[in-house]
C-alpha cells in the first residue's frame, strides 16, 4: 500500500529544467515501486513559483523513457485508482 509521488523537480538536483539530472534517480523508483505504483503532481502553487507546468510535465512525459503505459501510469491511472477507486 505504498504509492510514491514523483514531483517537485525544481527542489531536486540542479533544480532547474530540463531536469534531466534528475533521471537515473526516477529510473530508480520506477524500478523500485513500478510505475503502478506512481504519479506525478503538479505541486501547484509552488510549481509555478519556481519552474514552469510544461517543464515539469515534460520530464515525464518525454524525458524518462517510459513505456506508453508507464507515463500513463504516472501521469493518470495511479492516481485515478488511488483516488478514485471502483
């Protein structure tokens, strides 16, 4: 029952995008929890303080080598069922 939320980019690393630094360590969660088992977040308001939406998300969605259904994963499915379950 362990479910890891992958975010705050601009707080990690170098901290400032592509944050491709940042992506041996996501890697490693994603082997460690499986993509089921993660989601990313917008960490709004402080996401668009420091860094933008679209940076953030384009990580994820272009930047970590994940399957379609990894990034569909983190980015709506794990959430969804969390959240939302049947």
């Amino acid at each position: 029952n362990c479910f890891v939320k992958v975010s705050a980019f601009y707080a990690l690393g170098e901290g400032r995008a592509p944050y491709r630094d940042l992506v041996p360590m996501i890697s490693r969660v994603v082997e460690a929890f499986g993509a089921d088992r993660l989601m990313w977040a917008t960490d709004c308001p402080f996401q668009v303080q420091k860094a933008t939406y679209e940076d953030s998300l384009a990580l994820v969605r272009d930047g970590l080598g994940l399957t379609s259904r990894e990034r569909e994963a983190l980015l709506s499915r794990t959430a969804a069922s969390l959240f939302f379950p049947d």
